[in-house]
C-alpha cells in the first residue's frame, strides 16, 4: 500500500498537468481559428476520443485515490483499535477476501447468461444420439435432431439459472457473515457503552466502506475491455502452450546440432540424445513451475453461520495462526484470457463488430462491418483498380501459370538452376492473397487503407528477389532526394537553415493521393528500365535487363486476391503489400519529381521525400508556391499533390516552424495518438522493453529543438510507459542509460543541450556485427515467465556436453517465440467458422445436390464448347498475325530500298550544284558572259544565291568580285569609258593580287571536291555492301532453321539467328540460337544386379535407341556390356602417381568382329 501510495502521487500530478494543458491546447486551437462557428471535420471525433482517453485514466486515479484512503483509514483505526477490535478485524480481512471471490464470480456469471457463454462442465453436456435415417426419413430426422438441441439449449439455460443463484446465495451468506461479525463490534463489560461514540467503531466503519468501495469497484470493470485496452501486441503468459511446443521445439535442435556433427564427418553419437534428454527435463520442471512462488497458506473456511459469541473463542484459539497468516501476501488470480476473448469474439459477432489495427497509432479501432463494405465499394470505384472475376478459385491456374513461365525462362537460360529453385513454388505451399483494410482514424471519416497479404501467394517469391536486387540500386540513385526517418529530415534541415532561412521562408509539405493504385502498370515497369538505363546496368547477379523487366511485368499483372468471398484482380497499380511495389513506386516518383527538383534547387531550396510524403522549404511567395504546384499536378494525370503551406508544417513524425528566422522542431503526434506501447505485463523478453524507453528518448532529443520542449516530451514520455504499467524505477534507468551509453552530461541543463543534442545527433552508428553463421547455431523456444533462468541452464548444459567435441567452436544463440496476440487469435476463428457455416449450408437432400451436380456437369460442357471456339479463333487470328507480320516485314524491307534510293538521288542532286557553282565562278573569273533567261536574272544575282550555298571561306572573294563585274556590267556598252593609264595599271595590280590569293583557294578547292568524290564513293561501296550482307543474312536466317532440323532429326527444333544491332546488323554480333531435344543419359553401373541374359537385352536395346533417339553414357565394369559399346573411354591412373587421372579413348565401329567378340563373351 506504501508503495502505491508514492507511486500515485507523481502520477496524478503528470495526468492533471497533462490534461491541462491538452485543454488549454484544444481552447486556443478553436479560439485562433478564422472560422469561431465552425469546427474543422473530426473535431468532435477528437475531442471524444481525448474525453475516452482522460475517462479511463481519471478512473484509474479514482481507484488509486480510494486505495490511499483506505490505506489512512487502516492506519488511523491500528492506532485506536484495542485487541478485540484489532482480531475482529483479522477474522473480517479473510471473510471480506472470500466475499470479494464470490462477488466476482456472481458477474461473470451474471455475463455468461447475457454472452450465451456457459462454462465448461455444462457446456460439455449434449443431449445427442444417432438416428439410422436408412429407416426414419430425413425431414424426421431432421425435427428429432431439432428437438435435441432445444432440450440442450434449454438444459444449458436452467443449468446457468440455477449456478447464478447459487453463486447469489453464496455471495448472500457471506455477507450476512460479515454483517453479523460488524454487529458485534461492542466493548467486553461495558454495559452503558454506547457504540455510536466509540471512535474504534467508527473508524473501523469508515474503513469497511472503502474497502467494500474497491471491492465493487474492482468487481465492476469489464475485462473485454481491459483487454483491448491492453493493445494488439499484448501477449499473455501461457506456459501450456509452451509445454506443447517443447517436443517440436527439441526435434529441431537436435537436427540442427546433427546437422553440424556431419558437416565436420563425425557421427553425433548418444551425446546428442543424452543432451535433448536433459534439456527435455529442465524445460519440463520450468513450464511446470509456477510464475508466482510467494509463500502463501490456505485455511479451511468454516461454512457455519459466525455469531459474536463463537468468533470470540475462535479468536483466542487460533491467535498465532491468524497473525501468521495477516503477514503472508496472497497469490494473485490469474486472469482465464481464453474465457475473456471467447466473450469478446461473441460480441463481436452478435453486434457485427470489426476489430482492426490503426493505420499509424497501431490501436485497436473498433467498427461496423456495413461500413466497412460500403467504405470498401467506394474506394473501388473510386481508383477503378479493382476488377471483379466471374470464374472460380484463381489459384490453380496461376500456380501453373508461374512454375510453366520460370520453366520456360529456365530452358532458354535466362535464369539460373538455383535461381530457378529459389523462385519456384509447392501447390501446397501457396495460398491466394486475401485483402484487408486499415483504419485511419487520424483522418476525418475515418478511411480505409488497403492491404493485400499475400506472404503465401504464387508470386511473393518473385517480388522478394526483384526488391531485394532493385531496391539498393534505388537507395543508390535518390541518396540526395530521399530521406528515411525525421533524424535525417533534421540534419538536412540544420545544414540548409545556416545559409538559406530567412523570415520569410516558408515550410510545404505534400501527400500523393492514392500512390500505389494510381500509377499504371506498364508506365511502373518502364520506370524500373529508366533506373537501370540511368545507373547503366547492363547485368544484375546474372540477370539480363530483359529478364529482371519480364520478371517484373509477370507479378504485377498477377494480382489476384480474395475479399469477401468473391475473387478480385488488380488492373491498376501495384498490390500494396507486395515489397515490389514500394520500389515500382519509388522509381516512378523519382522520375517524376526531377524537374520539381531541379527548380527548387535552382531557387536554393531543399527537397525531401519518402514514398508518397514531400517536404520543401523555399524562400518563395505563397501565391507563387501554389501556382508551382498547380503547374507540377499538370505533369502526370496520375499523380496528384495535396499541398499544406505556411510557416509550420508536420512531416512524418516531426513538427518544424520558422519562428523569425529560427528554426523549431519537435516530436509531431497526430490528433488519433494514443499513449500506446508495449504493456509491460505483456510476456516479451526484458531486452524488448528496456529499448522502448531507451530509443523513444533518444527521439525527443534529437527532435526537440529547445530544453523546454525536450523537457515537456520526456514527461509525457514518462506518462505514457507510466499508463502502461511500467515501473517508474524502470523508465529512470533506461533514461539514464541513454546518457551513460553516449558519454552525455547528466543532469541535462538549458545551456548544455544544444551541445549533447548535436553530440548525440551526429554521433557515429555502431556498424552490424557480420555474423559468422558456419559457427553460429540459432536456437528458439518458446517464451513464458518462467523461461527467465533457463539461458544459463541452457548455457551451461551445453558447455557440459559440447566443450570438447567437434563442434566445440559453435557457438549457441539463445532466440524466443510469442505466444499468438489477440487480434491474430481472433483471426484464427474465421476459417473454423466458415468450415461450420459451409457444413450448415450444406445439409440438404441428396437429390438437390445431385441436380447440383448434374447442373455443374452441364456447365462444364458448355464452357468446354466455348474454349474450343476460343481456341479456333485464337489459331485464325495468330495466323492473321503471322501474316501481317510477313506483310510488314516486306513493307519496311521496300521502305529501306526506297530511303537508300533517295539518298543517293539527294547526293547526285548535291554533287550537280556544286558543279553548277564550279562553273559559274570560272565563266564569271574569265569574263564568259553566258546567256540566262529573262525569268533567271543576271549572273549576279546567280552567283549571289550559289554563294549562300557555298562554304563561308568563299565569301569575301566571291563579295570582291561580284562588286567588280556589277561596276563594268552596269553602264552599256555605248557610254563605256576606257580606262586612264593608271587605271590601268591599278587593274593589274589588282588582278595580279587576285591570282596570288585564287591560287591556295583553287587547290583547296580540287581538294574538296576529291574529298568529297572519295565519300561519295565509299557511301556507295557502304551500300552495297550493306545490301549484300542484308541479302546474306535474310537467306541464311531462313535456311538455318530447315538445316538445324535436318540435323537433329527432330522437326520440333528452332533455330534462328538474331542481330544485336537491329538497323545495322553487320557493325555488331549476332546471335545463333537454337533449342532441341537432345536428351543424353548417364548411367552409372547398371548392370551391377543383372545376369548375363539380362545385359545382353539391355545392352541390346540401349544400343538400337541410342542409334537414333538419343545418347547415352554407361559406366561399367563387365566386358559384356561394354563390348557392345560404339566407343570406350577409359579413366586410369599413370603408373607411380595416384594423383592424376589419365583418359583413354577406343572407336569400337572399326572392329567388324565385335558382335562374335560379344556373343562369345555372352
């Protein structure tokens, strides 16, 4: 009582300031709203789930509170209390233990008749009996069978009617017991003593209050819903289910260290069995053992009515024996949690309850199975994702469909054998995915995300391996784009905000709606081919390109699932579920968030993504950030952003604001969180609940920007281990564990956090230990409470039998196994519910289900019909394509021949020009007048337009002459004025000049014109000769194929010849491929068990088959047999050197006396 008394107290004080400051929260949330009449959509649902929240823990400090007084009623009525008064109250405190007992008892009786729940020993009675319905009819049968379980129902009724009135009148006895025993509290010879003003008495009364108060308040809590309280990850102590498991558990060690003796040669021997024998023995006695071992004694209670009289000599008698037993503590009452959750599941489906995880807060949610079909409708007509099969069961076909296509990538040596065995599938190892949907219930409405498992279906083999060779790749290409957890949003942030933040910076963060169903299929494919052409990947752990795209296009087109009990197949986007879907959708964001990248680093911002949440702060206007956005949302039609903008955002589980310039960040809990984790009473290994505290502060730290909120974040840390049993000893040590690990000053001052906080954010992770597994064996059993010491026995039993054997160098790895938690035993249910419905449905006549059958056979032969019709029209038409494919080939064949023809038609057509140009320039350098007509113009402007055509180099010539001849052309031939002497002679100064300069620029001319003669014809060779390879491959390419037949004498045979460069074949490799059966047969001293006839037939008929059909390799040792052989090869060693092996090869088809060499030998 001590104890829970200092333990309330901190307690009430952090739920009281708790709740404080949430309201004063919630009031100046709604006063700062721009909208004081409206409140935002799920408030109300807020503020009741805040009101459930505070409800339950205020009624935790109310039992708490009536604990403390009764503890200072107690103490106060010691004080006061004489002997008798004191005995009294000994005797009382064991009848008030019992009446507790019984009370509780009464309820869950009461709740049995309420729940149709009745315990065992009446729920074993049955009144049932077979009925010969080869005699009675089966409409009889059936009402006698009818009869029978109402008299059961009724039996079961009267049954649970007379135990509650049973455990009433017991309940009713104790308490007149106690009545009575209250009655007589009086003084011995105090005649005129008067009860009322005896202080004793009226402590002793006020005491007997509260505690009869906590009885019934104790009594009255529903345990469905302590239970639910306790969270799906609650797992209770169940040392039977432990006990069942042990033998299973054993014979997996012992093959396991089997396993290791014959890795070194060594025969295990009896150690190993002496071993699993004695560790069989102290795994027995712990699951044995009783978790609770505090002494306790039981005493016989006396069934008689206790008058005052009687009880005071029983108090003389037995004084000793009543303080022995005042100082012992009792043994708790286990909780029967199979019992409870058999009440929750009735429930749950008399009021068509759903029970379901959280989203994001990983709660129970509890709702309406209607509205979550109609929710489920909704959003499949919403994404149009979702398409409804008419046809059975898809399992079977698409097994078959998946083993026949690694098959076939396996024979055409796409993939390897153990690649091939690694990804193929066991029929009764798969099971269709089935879909499910999470709550969110941080979101207005409450939507539903959905979940298709599938960690058994046909393709999640396929999907692991893509993800785990494609996602590094990812993680390699998005490094500076990505982020993974708020500790590197921070880091990113703090290196950005140095340089960058300013007052007006604003904060943006934006979800892609629907990302998994909304992007298509085939663009989802293409994006994974963009990453491995943007890495250059050519190869990927012998994979091709191909192969990995074709991999990846055959599990996202086989999506099939199951919901309610109809079958559905996903023909948009990715099955969320599915570890290749995260990768098919991180690609596809990545290419299409480049630009949007590109910009925002351009304006020095900083951008940041995981999977569909972006972060971006930006020195922007509002008005401009939105208009950026609305631009971006035009990119892709299937990828919508839904922005929120201001100087505050939240972005995964981080909250960060710009307060002037300063950057604030915190811990971010959504409005649906929930003060849930890990209960402490739940039975998980102790390392697993001292890392919650221990990693949850080190979050506040490097989230909390400032002392004050990493001071407030560690209270209500402590506040909610503190609401999930945790003991505040316990939450104290793993606090300070943070700060000793880290080498951090404690305790933590304002001035010295910004200094550990950045100690600890930038400190180095520890690198993963490689473990060793050749030396490493991986042991597991089942955990209970009373597996606390079995690690040392473990250890220490093994170092008994294993220090000095073979296998001294492995070392052992102790593991443990949970038991199933509540939502999956609940789960569990549904098949064995859905068998009994089945079972129901299915009791019916035999004439009814012969007509069912008859009508299925009807059925059948109908869609036979129509496959056949299918497959006649799927034979015409692949004809048809056969046919355009000939047909397109032979158009793009002319298409090729035309584009060659004017190619050279554009050449011819250039290499004219330039000798038009050619001889334009030399008439005009030697004053040739040529005749053009009236339409052609002068032979300027000719020149003018051939020198646009011509190279730049002879422009300025061409220039200076034309301006020369246009000066002497111009006037006519009458008006003309010869020429002065000195003009004269500054003509041929000029002329003299020209020649000089026209000389270099006339060689390089001849030069250009063979250059250009010289390619002319090497483009022509080019083309014939790419005409004459082209002839060549065609003939060959069409030919290979008869003679590869031929060859192998076998018209199933493919052979083709493929071009690695499509558009120029011969400047690459080809490629010869061919596929045939050619079967080959090894075998190994076959003859060992057979006489002399018998070789002779099978030598005989091996040697006929092998002729034609196939070939075959005998390893023999018998002359008869291999006498008959078409040739010998023999494997001996040299004389004197046992090390090498030497080969020997004899043709037996030139002896011709080898068939009497074989019949004397026969």
């Amino acid at each position: 009582m001590k104890n829970g008394l200092t333990a309330t107290r901190p307690l009430q004080i952090q739920l009281n300031t708790y709740w404080t400051q949430t309201t004063a929260g919630t009031m100046n949330t709604i006063m700062t709203s721009n909208a004081p009449l409206t409140t935002a959509p799920g408030t109300n649902t807020n503020r009741i789930r805040d009101a459930h929240v505070k409800n339950m823990s205020e009624n935790k400090i109310r039992l708490a509170q009536i604990e403390i007084d009764e503890y200072k009623a107690l103490e106060d009525f010691k004080e006061i209390a004489n002997p008798n008064q004191w005995n009294i109250h000994l005797m009382l405190k064991s009848k008030m233990k019992q009446w507790s007992t019984k009370n509780k008892n009464y309820i869950t009786a009461a709740k049995c008749i309420e729940y149709d729940l009745p315990p065992k020993f009446i729920s074993s009675a049955s009144f049932t009996f077979k009925i010969d319905e080869s005699i009675v009819s089966r409409e009889e049968a059936q009402i006698l069978y009818d009869q029978m379980r109402q008299l059961t129902k009724d039996y079961r009724m009267q049954a649970m009617s007379l135990y509650l009135r049973a455990t009433t009148r017991e309940k009713e006895i104790l308490k007149n017991e106690i009545d009575n025993i209250i009655k007589g509290f009086i003084q011995e010879n105090a005649e005129d003593f008067n009860i009322e003003l005896d202080s004793g008495y009226i402590a002793f009364k006020y005491y007997n209050e509260l505690r009869e108060k906590r009885l019934n308040l104790e009594a009255q809590k529903a345990e469905e819903n302590e239970l639910l309280k306790l969270g799906p990850r609650f797992i209770y102590n169940d040392p039977k289910t432990a006990s069942r498991r042990r033998i299973t558990e054993l014979a997996t060690l012992k093959r396991k260290i089997e396993a290791r003796f014959f890795e070194q040669k060594v025969s295990p021997g009896k150690i190993v069995e002496k071993f699993i024998a004695e560790l069989n023995i102290i795994l027995k006695n712990l699951h044995a053992t009783s978790t609770n071992k505090l002494n306790h004694k039981t005493k016989q209670q006396n069934n008689q009515t206790m008058t005052y009289d009687n009880l005071l000599e029983s108090i003389q008698l037995n004084q000793n024996k009543i303080e022995k037993c005042a100082n012992t503590v009792g043994k708790k009452n286990k909780k029967n949690y199979n019992r409870i959750i058999k009440r929750l599941k009735y429930k749950l489906r008399s009021t068509s309850t759903v029970i379901q995880k959280t989203d994001k807060s990983k709660v129970f949610h509890l709702g309406k199975l209607q509205d979550y079909h109609k929710k489920s409708e909704e959003y499949m007509k919403k994404t149009e994702a979702y398409k409804c099969l008419d046809q059975n069961d898809p399992l079977p076909s698409l097994i078959e469909r998946t083993n026949k296509y690694l098959l076939n990538l396996r024979l055409k040596n796409l993939i390897t054998q153990k690649q091939y065995e690694k990804l193929g599938i066991k029929p009764n190892e798969v099971e269709l995915a089935h879909l499910y949907y999470l709550p969110k219930a941080h979101k207005p409405d409450t939507p539903l995300r959905p979940i298709i498992s599938g960690l058994k279906h046909p393709t999640i083999k396929i999907s692991k391996f893509l993800d785990e060779i494609l996602r590094p790749l990812f993680d390699q290409m998005a490094a500076n784009t990505t982020v993974t957890c708020g500790t590197e949003v921070i880091k990113q942030l703090h290196d950005w905000s140095k340089q960058n933040l300013r007052e007006e910076t604003i904060l943006c963060s934006m979800d892609v709606i629907d990302l998994y169903t909304m992007i298509p299929q085939t663009e989802g494919i293409l994006a994974i081919r963009k990453m491995l052409n943007y890495l250059n990947i050519k190869q990927i752990k012998g994979l091709t390109i191909e192969t990995i795209i074709r991999l990846c296009r055959f599990v996202v087109h086989n999506n099939y699932f199951s919901y309610n009990e109809k079958f559905y197949y996903q023909v948009r986007g990715g099955a969320m579920g599915s570890p290749l879907t995260l990768t098919i959708a991180n690609c596809y964001m990545f290419f299409f968030e480049r630009s949007i990248v590109k910009q925002v680093n351009n304006s020095n911002g900083l951008y940041l993504r995981y999977i569909d949440d972006i972060f971006i702060t930006i020195n922007w206007p509002i008005q401009h950030l939105l208009k950026q956005i609305n631009r971006w949302n035009q990119f892709d039609i299937n990828i919508k952003l839904k922005e929120q903008i201001g100087q505050s955002t939240n972005f995964l589980d981080l909250y960060i604001e710009n307060k002037k310039d300063r950057l604030f960040t915190k811990v971010y809990r959504k409005p649906s969180y929930k003060p849930y984790y890990l209960p402490f009473t739940s039975v998980h290994p102790n390392h697993m609940k001292m890392n919650i505290p221990y990693t949850m502060l080190i979050r506040a730290i490097k989230y909390c920007s400032t002392f004050e909120t990493y001071v407030d974040e560690r209270e209500k840390l402590r506040m909610a281990f503190l609401l999930n049993k945790y003991p505040n000893e316990f939450i104290d040590k793993q606090f300070d564990r943070v700060f000793q690990k880290h080498n951090l000053i404690q305790p933590v001052a304002a001035n010295d956090y910004k200094i550990i906080r950045e100690k600890l954010m930038y400190s180095q992770k520890n690198e993963n230990i490689q473990i060793d597994y050749r030396r490493t064996l991986f042991v597991h059993f089942t955990y209970c409470l009373n597996m606390k010491t079995f690690p040392t026995k473990f250890h220490a039993l093994w170092n008994k039998y294993f220090t000095e054997s073979p296998i001294n160098e492995i070392k052992p790895v102790l593991g443990t196994r949970n038991h199933k938690n509540e939502r999956l035993e609940f789960e569990n249910q549904i098949t064995k519910i859905q068998t009994m419905v089945e079972f129901e449905r299915s009791r019916d006549t035999v004439g009814h289900v012969e007509q069912i059958i008859e009508d299925l056979q009807n059925e059948i032969s109908e869609i036979k019909d129509r496959l056949l019709d299918q497959k006649k029209k799927i034979e015409f038409q692949e004809r048809e394509i056969a046919d355009c494919r000939k047909c397109v080939a032979q158009l793009n064949k002319d298409y090729n021949e035309q584009r060659k023809h004017l190619q050279l038609i554009e050449s011819d057509i250039e290499k004219l020009r330039m000798d038009q140009h050619n001889y334009f320039r030399t008439a005009k350098l030697n004053e040739i007048l040529l005749p053009f007509p009236s339409n052609s113009g002068s032979m300027t402007a000719i020149l003018l337009t051939e020198i646009t055509l011509s190279d730049d180099t002879n422009i300025p010539i061409q220039s200076t002459t034309t301006t020369t001849t246009t000066d002497s052309s111009t006037a006519s031939n009458d008006d003309r004025n010869y020429p002065s002497q000195l003009e004269t002679k500054q003509i041929y100064d000029i002329e003299d000049k020209f020649e000089l300069n026209y000389k270099p620029i006339d060689a390089c001319s001849r030069e250009v014109k063979t250059t250009f003669e010289l390619i002319t014809n090497a483009e022509f060779e080019h083309t014939q000769h790419y005409d004459r390879f082209n002839t060549f491959y065609e003939h060959v390419s069409t030919c290979i194929d008869d003679i590869y037949k031929s060859l192998t004498n076998f018209q199933d045979a493919v052979a083709c010849l493929t071009a690695e460069n499509a558009e120029e074949s011969y400047c690459d490799g080809i490629t010869y491929n061919c596929t045939a059966p050619a079967p080959l047969f090894l075998l190994d001293e076959v003859d060992v068990a057979l006489d002399n006839t018998n070789i002779g037939k099978v030598a005989d008929f091996i040697r006929e088959q092998s002729a034609s059909k196939f070939q075959c390799i005998v390893i023999s040792l018998k002359e008869q047999f291999y006498s008959r052989a078409g040739a010998l090869i023999a494997i001996f060693p040299k004389p004197g050197d046992c090390i090498t092996s030497y080969c020997f090869t004899l043709d037996l088809n030139q002896f011709d006396e080898r068939e009497n060499i074989a019949n004397r030998c026969g």
